[in-house]
C-alpha cells in the first residue's frame, strides 16, 4: 500500500531545501517551504526561479512549465501553514538539536496521517525519529547535491519505519525521476561514508603540504576523472557540513580513521565556510 501525495511541505530554504523544493514542484506537487527569516524564503525562491530559467534558456523545460512550476511553490515563515501537508521534508541545518526543535514545533501541527522525512547527510534516524510523534511514519530521504541535477535519492529507515511509509517515499521519490539506493541506517549512510574519508583524506594532504589546492584538485579530476577536485566539492557542499559529517562518523564509529582533519576544523572556526561564506579553500568574494 502506499499514500497518495499531492502535497510536500519543506523545512529550510536553504540550497538542500530550494533544491528539494524546485524538483517537487517541477514534478507536478504543490509545495510549501518553511523557514525561520522571511528574506530566506525570499532568496530560496530567487534561486529557485534562477535554476528553472536556466533550464528553459538550455531547451530542457518550457516557459509555461517554469510558470506553472514556480506557482506551485509558496514560502511561509508560520510553521501552522504546513497543517495540511501529505509529507514534510526537513532539509534544515545538519544540526541534531536544531532538527530536534524543529520536530517539536511541527509534528503538534501535522495532520496525523502525514509522513515525515529528514533530509539528514549523516545523522541516525532512528534517534530523530524519537523526537517526533511518528517513528513509524518517519524516514530519510537524502538528496544530493545540487539536488536538480544530481539523480540519486538515498532512502533509509529508522528501526520503527512502516512499510507503507517505504513504499509511499519511493514511490514520490520516483516520480521525481530520481534514482533510488536504499542504505541501512548507519552514520552517514552510503554516499557520504565515502566521499566524506576521502574529501578529509585530500584536507589532510594540502594540511601535510602534499600537495597545494590545485594541484590536488587537477590530480583527482584529471587523475580520477572526478567532475570537481575534493577541495573545491568541499567548498560547494559547505565546509560546516563537512565536519558535523566526519564528526558524525568519528563519534559513531569510533575509529580514528574518521578523525576531522585539524585544518578543517580551524577552517570552520573562523567562519570560512566556503561557497556559502565567500571563503573556503578557494576565495569567492
Ligand atoms: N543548481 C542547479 N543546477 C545546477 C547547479 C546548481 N547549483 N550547478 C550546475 N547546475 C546545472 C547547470 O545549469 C547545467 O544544466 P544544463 O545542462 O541544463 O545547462 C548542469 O548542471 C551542468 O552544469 P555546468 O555545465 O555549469 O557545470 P559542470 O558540468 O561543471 O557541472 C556539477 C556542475 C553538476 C555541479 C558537477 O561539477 C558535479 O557533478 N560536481 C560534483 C557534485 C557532487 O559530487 N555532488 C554530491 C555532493 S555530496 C552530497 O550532496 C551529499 C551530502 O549530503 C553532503
């Protein structure tokens, strides 16, 4: 058995969110994007607006499609909007307390039958989902990055997910022509208990002065036919992210190969984030 889902709530407007969102909507869901800041929501849907155009002036979608596809999407910064929503995906920051305040506040205004999904890059779902109402009606549903263009879905169940929340995922997640891999509830799941050893793996040879941050950028894209070197993905996915993620994986499995590379932790600290803040290992500003 699965749900039927007309509508999608999203929590955050942030690039997750946005992206999340503008794939919903383009395939035909009404959505609601939820954030704390109104100019959030208001920049989520610049950027949002900004990526379907792009995709009209590059022939792959009409411009009565990028119309009926923005018109499908709203913002909202009163979480009571979301009240009569078939499924909410919270794509907040990668944040185990944050996620957890944002339970709190949203789950009392769900309707009961809703599903819930985290779009968590590392966090264990089943400890999320025991701070909402709905263990059995609670998931991950994790995007990638850009979430337009990058076609894997990872879907992963907490101890308590029923199957009909499984299946009514999968089969939204399908119709958002994504493809779908299915992880155990592990930290950090598959993608990113990959990638993110070896993103730390190339911190740690610019940190050992191995190489600079081009020559270890070309070495892995021309070495390894990798689409971005791993400093300059560092940077795209958010140097911020990137720690809680190799923290996630030292804390949880208690191996000293996962340990934080000490020159991304200092990077952090001082608010070089990356893309998002203008500086990470390359300069944005
Ligand atoms: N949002 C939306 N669309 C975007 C985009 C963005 N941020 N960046 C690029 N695109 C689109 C472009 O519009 C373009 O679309 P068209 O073909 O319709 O014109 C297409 O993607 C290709 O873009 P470009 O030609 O400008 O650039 P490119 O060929 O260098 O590709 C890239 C860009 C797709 C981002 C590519 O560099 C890539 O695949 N990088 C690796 C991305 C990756 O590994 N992501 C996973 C991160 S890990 C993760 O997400 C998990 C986690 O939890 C942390």
């Amino acid at each position: 058995m699965t749900m039927t889902i007309s509508n999608v709530g999203v929590v955050g407007a942030g690039q997750m969110g946005c992206g999340i969102a503008q794939v919903s909507a383009a395939a035909g869901y009404k959505v609601i994007m939820y954030d704390l800041a109104k100019e959030r929501i208001e920049a989520g849907l610049a950027t949002i607006n900004g990526n379907l155009a792009r995709q009209v002036a590059s022939g792959k979608m009409s411009d009565d499609a990028r119309k009926a596809a923005l018109d499908r999407i709203s913002g909202t910064t009163d979480i009571n909007d979301m009240a009569s929503l078939d499924l909410v995906i919270e794509a907040a920051t990668e944040d185990e307390s944050v996620k957890r305040k944002i339970f709190a506040q949203l789950c009392p205004v769900l309707k009961p039958e809703a599903l819930l999904a985290t779009n968590t890059s590392s966090l264990s779902i089943t400890r999320l989902a025991s701070a909402t109402d709905r263990p059995e009606r609670f998931m991950g549903i994790h995007f990638m990055n850009p979430v337009p263009v990058m076609k894997l879905v990872e879907l992963v169940r907490g101890i308590a997910t029923e199957e009909e929340t499984f299946s009514t995922a999968k089969a939204f997640v399908t119709t958002l022509d994504k493809t779908i891999t299915v992880a155990e509830d592990f930290p950090a799941f598959i993608v990113n208990r990959i990638l993110l050893p070896m993103i730390n793996e190339a911190i740690y040879t610019l940190y050992e002065g191995v190489g600079s941050v081009e020559a270890i950028d070309t070495a892995m894209k021309l070495g390894a036919n990798h689409p971005m070197g791993p400093l300059q993905l560092a940077d795209f996915i958010g140097l911020d992210t990137c720690l809680s993620i190799m923290q996630v994986l030292h804390d949880g499995l208690a191996d000293s190969k996962y340990r934080p590379c000490p020159l991304l932790v200092k990077y952090v600290e001082a608010g070089w984030l990356g893309r998002k803040s203008g500086r990470g290992f390359y300069d944005y500003r």
